[in-house]
C-alpha cells in the first residue's frame, strides 16, 4: 500500500517557511509605510516653513520679529517657531544694506519640544533706503 499524502515533518517545515516569509513581507511592509508617513510630514513641514518665509518678504521691514504660531495644514496642527537675526557680515565681510536672517522652524504639534521636522533659513533685505 502506497502513501499519498505530506508527512507532519514536511507540513510543519512548510509552515515555517510560510511563518518566516509572511514576518518578512510585514516588517518590510511597516518600514515602507513609515517612511512614506515620514516623507509626507517633511513635505508638509517644507511647504509650511516655505510660506511662512513668504509672509515674511511681504511684511513692512519694522513687523518682520521673532514669532511663534499655530498652522493647521493636511488635517493636522503644527507649530511654526520663527526666529530673526541681524545679519551685519557676510563671511567677515561687512554688507552696506540692513539685512535680518530669518530661521522657520516646524514641528509637529504634539511634539513642540523635540528637533524639528525641518528649519529653513532666508535673509531678507531692506530694500528702501532711508
């Protein structure tokens, strides 16, 4: 008489082989999404820090200070921290024009202490001559 059939051996071992590819596929699967989640925060983070050295191009010299808001962009809050400094020397070079360094922090809102997801930096220049 002939036996046809798999062994409990080889039922048990194609199990595993299944177990090891299915944890495989699944931290791979959760690696990618959090990158994905992570690149979306960085872009959003980007966009916000982008416009908010926008705002400050467009204000009267004399308004462009040190400030701290809450943005609501992509159904979730941030925190956007902005910090301006005079710029009077360029690599050791004095610049004749009145020049502020404005530094555009973002952070998520539930995270308002850790590093920021990303900080831009711009320097404005006071064009009208007084």
């Amino acid at each position: 008489m002939k036996n046809s059939g798999f062994t409990l051996l080889e039922v048990m071992i194609a199990i595993t082989i299944f177990a090891l590819v299915a944890s495989t596929l699944s931290q791979t699967t959760s690696i990618a999404v959090g990158n994905q989640l992570n690149l979306e925060d960085r872009m959003i983070a980007s966009w916000i820090a982008e416009n908010q050295i926008i705002e400050l191009r467009s204000l009267p010299w004399q308004d462009i200070k040190d400030s701290q808001k809450e943005v609501e962009m992509a159904s979730q809050k941030w925190q956007l921290i902005t910090k301006i400094k005079p710029q009077k020397k360029f690599g050791g070079i004095a610049i004749p024009l009145d020049i502020k360094r404005a530094e555009v922090s973002v952070h998520k809102n539930n995270d308002q202490n850790g590093s920021p997801i990303i900080t831009l930096s711009a320097y404005l220049a006071n064009e009208t001559l007084e």
